[in-house]
C-alpha cells in the first residue's frame, strides 16, 4: 500500500483558523481522542487505512510528553457511530461513498478513531489503570477490530457492499414517501376536478334535451298535414290560433296551466254549441223532408226544393267534418295540458330544490347581510339577468320554473 502523506491528505483541528488553502478534494470530520479533527483533501478512492495514516502523521507533531496514540496504522482502526449503535470499519473501506450513502442521517454520524481492540479510545491515566485488564480481556474477547482483520479480504468487502445496499435502500424509501404523498394530492386535485366537469356536463345535456324536445314539437307542428274544412271553419279565429303558438312554444311559465284550461274550456263551449247547431239542422232537415213528401203527393216535384236540399246535406256533412275535428283537436289539447302538468310539476321539484340550496348557501356566507341573496319579485326580472351574489344565470332560472317570470295573459283566451 502507498503511503499517503500530507501532500494527499491533512488533517486539523475544527476551530482553527481556515484562512490557508486546503488541499483539493472532500472534508470528513474525526474524533481523535476526545478531540474533533477534519481530515481534508479525501478522494472517492480514499480508504479507512489513508485516514488513519493521516490522523497518525498529524499526531506525531504533537510534543513526545502529551502524545496518546502510539504505534503503526495497522493497530488503529474508525469507528462509525450512529444513534447508539457502533461499527468498526474494514480498513480497505472506501470513506467517501460510505459517507455520502448516509444522506440525509449525516449529522447523526461519527467517525471515532480507536485501537483495533477497544471501542472508545482511552488515555493518560486511565489508560495505565485498566492496562493489564485490556490486556487480559483482549486474549479472551477480541473486539470487532480483531475480528474483521481476521476476516478474508473479499470477505470484508461483501460486507461493505451489503452495508452500502442497505443504505442505498433506506435511501429509496425516504424518497419514495414524499413521492406516494404528491401522487395522492394529484389524484385527488384530478377527482374534483372530474367532477366539476361531470356536474357541468350533466346540466349541459339537460338543456340539449329541453331544446331537442321544442325542436322536435316544432317540428312536428311545421309538417302536419292540414285537416279539411280548416280553412273554412267560421268558429276558430286568428286569435286563438296565436294564443294556441305562444302556449305551445313557451309552455314552462308559471300560467300556462290557467291559460291550457281556458283553451279548453273555450273548446268544449265551441264543441258544444256547434253540437247543438247539428240537431237544429238535422231537425230542419227532417221536417223538410216530410214536407216534400206531402207536397209531392198533393202537387208535384219542384227542382227548387230539391236543390235546396242537397245544400242543406251538404252544410249537415260539413259541420260534422267540422264537429270531429274540433274533438280532436280538443283530445290533443287535453294531453298537451297533461304532459304540461307533468314537466310544471318536475320543474317546481327542481326549483324548490335550487331555492333551498340557495338559502343555505346565502345563510353560511353572509347570515342576512348587505350581500344576501333578494326576493324575487314577478315582473321586475328579465330573461338575460344574472344574480351577482349567486352567479345563476336566467337561463336556468327559467328552466327551473322561477316564479320571477309571468307571462301576460292572451287576449283570445280572455274572450
């Protein structure tokens, strides 16, 4: 082994001055007999052995009467201290890659130079006092110095590796905690906001389907086939064919149940006096059938009378076209009123459920302040407004059935 002098490593005290250039290379502080030393200018090929050398040649410029440690390198060995626990190190341990595999446990490690019999260095007095019983012991128990010089050399080195693989795996599993906690705030920041986007797309395919359902219904209103006798049908006016639109297009205000029942009522009125013109005319036209009957037996046919008959069966036949018409139209209107009810109903669910979370909400933020959330009055909201305290737009108001919106009555369905 080449003897490594102060040209490659030096040792000094820990507070003495540091205003000289230290040679290149790491620094590793050393206990030498109860008294802290930094080894300067260690190297990743520098060995226990070196240090030890170096400790050594630093102690013999101490004067002859105050100097400790006697012997060659061979007889001293580090000790490593960590928390309580001791080990003597292989004096072909490389320092600096044992050193650096502590991490973050490096102000918890010692190195202690020692005999390579004993475990904690003693000196002066003490020492000649337990001389002969360090002696005697030492035949009898040898220490851990004793019993790794006595170990193979590739032995000894497996076990440092074996030392230096269970650091590096202490190592690991600090890493890897820090590394678990971030992956779970991660997962948790990515499930909020999958959240977030499910709420919002949910509401999204609510509206999608509402404007499917109004497109849908006018739809079908463009392309029905028109009935006969429509057009000609004296008892059905501009106004109430508006009225019916405007009920059919808008059917989520709050009166269109007032208004459906109006429209039917107004139906059934036209049903019924148009029902009681039919039995008028159908008397008439039986009593003139028995007056031709007589007239033809006293007198003769007359070509006028039986004109005038043919209209008559023909205004019979067209106010019956007209009859069944208007009873289907009123069956249809009975079930838009029904299906009216039903989304009234789901709707007024709904909105009582926002009204409730919107108190809460008004409640836990101001409890009654300047800021809280306004009644709503009928006639002073419009359709595009937003609530500043609770962001909800109008939209969503009226899809919800907010009672802030009333739609004037019609003027046919007021006649």
């Amino acid at each position: 082994m080449a003897p490594f002098g102060r040209n490659f490593l030096k040792a000094r005290l820990k507070n003495r001055s540091e205003n000289k250039d230290s040679p290149p290379g790491k620094e590793i502080q050393v206990w030498v007999c109860q008294e802290e030393k930094i080894v300067c200018g260690i190297s990743k090929r520098t060995t226990c052995s070196h240090v030890v050398q170096a400790l050594l040649e630093d102690h013999r410029n101490v004067p002859e009467n105050q100097r400790v440690l006697h012997g060659e390198t061979s007889d001293y060995c580090l000790l490593e201290r960590w928390k309580g626990f001791e080990r003597a190190l292989p004096p072909l341990t490389r320092i600096l890659p044992l050193w650096a595999a502590w991490g973050e446990e490096k102000p918890f490690i010692q190195f202690v130079l020692v005999r390579a019999g004993q475990f904690a260095p003693q000196s002066g007095k003490k020492a000649l006092r337990y001389g002969r019983a360090r002696a005697r012991s030492k035949q009898a128990d040898p220490g851990p110095g004793e019993y790794l010089r006595s170990l193979p050399i590739e032995r000894q080195r497996r076990m440092v590796r074996k030392a230096f693989r269970k650091l590096e795996k202490i190592r690991k599993e600090k890493e890897k905690k820090p590394q678990e906690e971030e992956t779970i705030d991660r997962m948790v920041q990515l499930i909020l906001t999958q959240d977030q986007t499910i709420q919002q797309q949910i509401h999204r395919m609510r509206e999608l389907d509402l404007q499917i359902d109004c497109m849908e219904r006018r739809q079908w209103e463009e392309h029905r086939p028109p009935e006969p006798g429509w057009a000609s049908c004296p008892s059905l006016d501009l106004a109430e064919l508006v009225d019916d639109q405007e009920l059919q297009e808008d059917p989520c205000t709050s009166d269109t149940i007032d208004q459906l029942e109006t429209l039917v009522s107004h139906h059934l009125g036209l049903i019924g006096k148009l029902s009681h013109d039919i039995d008028m005319e159908l008397l008439k036209f039986l009593d003139a059938e028995s007056l031709p009957q007589g007239a033809t037996a006293s007198g003769g046919y007359d070509p006028e009378e039986a004109a005038q008959f043919e209209e008559l069966r023909r205004e019979l036949e067209e106010s019956m076209q007209r009859g069944a018409l208007l009873h289907a139209e009123a069956a249809q209107v009975e079930e838009e009123l029904q299906h009216g009810t039903l989304v009234l109903r789901s709707q007024n669910c709904e909105c009582e459920h926002l009204a409730g979370q919107l108190s809460h909400l008004s409640t836990g933020d101001s409890g009654g302040g300047p800021g809280g959330v306004a009644a709503c009055k009928p006639g002073h909201t419009e359709g595009m407004d937003t609530d500043s305290d609770t962001g909800i737009s109008s939209t969503h108001s009226q899809d919800s059935l907010s009672p802030c919106r009333k739609t004037p009555p019609s003027q046919g369905t007021e006649q």
